[in-house]
C-alpha cells in the first residue's frame, strides 16, 4: 500500500494515526494543515484540490521513500484532501514515528515541504469578493514570463 | 500520426473547457505536442509547466508514441 493517498472526504487524524504506530517508536512527529481564511492580504472564504492521483501518489510515496532514506525512522504516512474544502478543514496531514524525536520532526517536515512543491495537485481559493484564482498560476515573475512553459 | 491522449487539470482544464480529449497530431515530442495545443487554445501564463507521459515525469523532448497519455502540470500548490 502507497504510503501517501489522497481523500476526497473530510478525515481526522485519528483515523491514520494508527498506520504509525510501532512498537520500536519513542516518539510520534505529525503537521496538519488546515484551511486558513487568509492569502496574500485577502480574505479566503473556502478552496478546491484538484490532483492528478496516479502520478500524485507516486511521487508522494517517492517523497516519503525519501525520508526512510534520509532519516532513522519507523513509519510514515500522508493524507491530502481533494475536493472544496471550508475554513479550518484538515487539507493535510502527515505522521511520522521513530525511535527518537529528531528523526521524527525531520521526516515529518521533509515530507510536508517536498509534498507542498513536487506533488500534482492544485489549489483554487475563492475570495470574499466572489472571484476565485489557481494559486501559483496566475503569479507573473520575471523568470516565469507568459507562455514560457516547454524550452 | 499518433493518437495521444491528453488530461487537463486545474487551469488548463478550465481553460480547455474539458478535462481530456484524444488528437491525432504529428508531432514527435511531447515539447512539440504543447506547442500544437498552446496555439490553438492560446493557454494563459501559468508560469513553468511540467509534462507527464503515462502518468511519470518526463522532459520536453521524451518522443510520443500512439496510445499515450499526456499530462502537462502547471505550478502545483498543495499543502
């Protein structure tokens, strides 16, 4: 079984925190994170994710292949909802267990950093105003001028 | 020729209108495949795109063959 999944239902913690549990784990590392009802100076009133879950859960497992790798760990596991999502829903969660808590808070935080920036799911928040925006996508910068995508 | 399949999500897919289709088209990479969709559906600046083929990363110049499944993936934001 992947040890990233995506839910299109509302889950609590609870119900995957049991996929950590281990009998040589001294400590227990988790990150939830949660609808917040402000970005970028404007107010959010809820959001959509949208995945592509075959590759989605591939590099997601891969990321967490990664933190075996990289830190003494005993399990690992991350949750990501899809869907429309209200202010203070569980958007993520991720749990980590280990022998020792260094492991654990390091794993728990590689996993949520790389998810945020190499997994393919989108995020669309709707303001209070009525208008709503793909985050990421409709930045200009410099180095990411328009129809730059392919060399 | 080759019938490739293509899936939009997010931005694209709203700005395609659907959330795949099937097109036979000539050209031989995948680079080659976005330019083709890109001047026909002027896509709007997302900023640095990334492509899948058969559901793994891939570089612009991966060849396609028929019967693939293209993805291309725009800035992602999860978390």
């Amino acid at each position: 079984m992947s040890h990233f999944v995506f839910s299109r239902e509302p889950f609590t913690p609870e119900r995957y925190r049991p996929l950590v549990a281990d009998p040589v784990a001294g400590g227990y590392a988790s990150f939830e994170g949660r609808v917040r009802n402000h970005n970028e100076g404007r107010v959010v009133v809820r959001l959509e994710y949208e995945g592509y879950e075959a590759l989605g859960i591939k590099e997601g497992d891969r990321i967490i292949a990664e933190a075996f790798a990289r830190f003494p760990i005993a399990k690992a596991h991350c949750v990501h909802r899809l869907g429309v999502l209200d202010i203070g829903d569980l958007a993520v969660w991720v749990g980590v267990t280990a022998a020792h808590r260094d492991a654990a808070f390091g794993a728990c935080r590689y996993i949520i950093d790389e998810v945020k920036v190499r997994v393919p799911i989108w995020k669309k928040e709707h303001y209070a105003e009525g208008d709503s925006g793909w985050i990421n996508c409709e930045a200009r910068s410099p180095d990411a001028p328009a129809g730059s995508a392919p060399p | 020729m080759a019938v490739i399949r293509i899936e939009y999500f997010a931005v694209l897919r709203e700005h395609v209108g659907r959330a795949q289709e099937d097109l036979t088209t000539t050209a031989s990479t995948v680079g080659e495949l976005y330019a083709e969709l890109d001047q026909r559906y002027v896509f709007p600046p997302i900023g640095r795109v990334k492509v899948a083929v058969n559901d793994e990363f891939q570089d612009w110049n991966a060849p396609l063959r028929d019967g693939d499944l293209v993805v291309f993936i725009p800035p992602v934001a999860g978390g």
